[in-house]
C-alpha cells in the first residue's frame, strides 16, 4: 500500500500530491459507484410507477432523477478537468476596473459571489492580499483557494464581467455599467521548476491596509514584487512578517507566470484563453444585468439565468460547466 512505503514520507510534498491522488482517485470511484447504485434504483423506481401510476412515487421519481442528473454532471466535470495544472489549488485575483466607487463596489460583490461559491464546495479559502476601496468596495483582493480540482474549475472565472444596475451611490438613480476583472492562476507544485532572474524583479514594502485593529500591521511588512519582462505584478499583506509575505509573494509569481506559459500553449493547441486586456468594453466574459431587465449571460457560451440574485450568491456551476464542456467539443 502506498502509505506504508516509507520512503514516501522522506518528501512530505510528494508525499501530500500522492495522497491528494489518492483521495481524488478515491472520490470518482464513490461517484461512479453511486451513479451506477441510483441508476439502477431510477430504472426499478420507473418500472413500478408504470404499473401504479402513484403520486407519491411520481415524486420520489423524480427526485432520484434530479439526483442521478447532478451525479453524472460532477462525473462528466471530473472527465473533462484533464489539463496540466486542473488539479491544482489557485490564486483567485479580482480588480475593479475604471469607474472609481461604482466598478469597487462591483468588485467586492464579485469577492462575495466567489466566497458563497467556494463556501459551497467547501473549498478552504485565505486572504492573500486586498486593496480597500476609497468610499466603498475594494480596488483589488487576492484569495488562495485549496480544494480539489479548484483550479481546473474556475479557471473558467478569468475574463472581464460587467454589471448593469441602477447606482446606490447616485443621487439621481441612473443606470450605470460597471467592470472589473477576474484572473486564476494555477498554484505551482514542488516539482515544476520556474526560473526568475533577481535582475528582472523589483521589490517593494509598504504598510498593509486592512480592516483596522489588530490585524493590521504597525510597519512596512506588506510585499509587493514587479516581474519587469512580463509587467505581472503581485502583493501579500496577510502574514505578519515581512519574510513570510516576500515567500508567499514569491510563490504568487511564479504561480503566473506558470499560468502565462500554460496560457501560451494553450493558443499554440488552438484552445484559446484570451490575454488579458483592458478592463471595459467589448473585452467581457460574462453580463450581469438588473436594469431594465434581470439576466446573466455568458458571452463566450451563450448560457443564460434570469435569477441574478442566485448567481451572485454564487450560482456558478451551470456556466462552468457549459464553458468546460465547450471547450472540450
């Protein structure tokens, strides 16, 4: 058995990649195996309700149908995460574009959709770094999220979004649109050799600017490191000391520029992730309009939900899981 290899426990890294492995091998045998048990009970369900025509079963029928539905989904969503980095933990990273108070605010609904979301796959989720707005909102936050697949899944999320509502914070109430960018990058592994040049880098300390109290630093320990040759730029704030922020910043850039060349073999195979691009017009992902009308639309899909307020309380599935698959028709 693997655990009692031990020289496996000599690398405690590959150690937990392994059992990582294991744990997700471990999963998509229990879904299979649930698929194939409530399938079967479906078929013998229907078989029965042929023969009595009861409403009570009609019910219980169609419950076990709404089940074996979002099993074969999770299955189907598991066949089609085969890329190089869909297994690993990610970097979630959300900027609000021009606007000032209005793409801020936008931002921080974004941060609030993404949380629910993760909260719900019961993803371990961390504050790496944020940017607070100036009246309301954030200009900028940066969240570590580790769980299985998680970047294979949201990799779906980078692009730009936009939001139409009428403003609360315009006297006026007229309808504004706003925008802000949503970028994932896979987290890089041990074993993946990224190299960067000291020349090529620019590093900078500032004081962090949190929420106040305690957990706001009193010295310049926040960390933010310039990649020259790309212009990728990272920050940490969220560890106390000024060397454990300039790791995790240095983790942070190597995790882009691993997403940078990933992205470029991607265009090479015809795949094609966009690069980013100014945050505004014409360059957008996804529409989230509530005003005149409700409706979120994934432009790159067509895929469509009326219920805004579900989506931003982090109903994404449907429009992750149209995007994989059609990027893998």
């Amino acid at each position: 058995m693997i655990s009692e290899d031990d020289n496996l426990w000599n690398n405690k890294e590959k150690a937990q990649s392994v059992f990582k492995e294991k744990r997700k091998l471990e999963n998509l045998l229990n879904n299979y195996n649930s698929l194939k048990e409530e399938y079967e009970d479906l078929v013998n369900f229907y078989e029965i309700f042929k023969s009595e025509n009861d409403n009570n079963l009609k019910q219980e029928l169609n419950n076990l149908l709404k089940s074996v539905i979002k099993l074969s989904r999770q299955l189907e969503i598991s066949t089609l995460l085969s890329g190089e980095a869909d297994s690993n933990d990610c970097f979630l990273e959300i900027n609000a574009g021009a606007g000032g108070t209005e793409s801020q605010d936008w931002a921080q609904m974004l941060s609030r959709m993404y949380t629910r979301w993760l909260d719900n796959k019961n993803f371990k989720k961390s504050i790496m770094d944020i940017n607070n707005g100036d009246e309301a909102g954030v200009k900028s936050i940066t969240i570590k999220v580790e769980g299985e697949n998680a970047f294979g899944l949201l990799k779906s999320e980078s692009g730009v979004h936009r939001l139409v509502r009428i403003s609360p914070f315009d006297a006026q109430k007229r309808r504004h649109t706003s925008f802000s960018s949503v970028w994932v990058y896979p987290i890089v592994s041990s074993d993946i050799e990224i190299e960067i040049d000291n020349k090529d880098l620019r590093i900078d300390t500032y004081r962090a600017s949190g929420a106040g109290g305690q957990h706001v630093n009193k010295t310049d320990s926040a960390i933010r490191i310039s990649h020259k040759p790309s212009g990728i730029v990272v920050q940490c704030q969220n560890q106390r000391s000024q060397h454990q922020n300039k790791a995790s910043a240095f983790k942070m850039l190597k995790s882009r520029l691993y997403e940078l060349e990933l992205r470029k073999i991607e265009e090479k195979r015809n795949k094609n992730i966009e690069a980013k691009k100014e945050i505004g017009w014409g360059h957008q992902i996804r529409s989230y309009v509530m005003q005149p009308y409700r409706l979120v639309k994934d432009l790159r899909t067509g895929k469509e939900k009326s219920d805004i307020d579900k989506v931003l309380d982090g109903d994404l599935d449907d429009f992750i899981f149209s995007f994989l698959s059609s990027n893998n028709n």
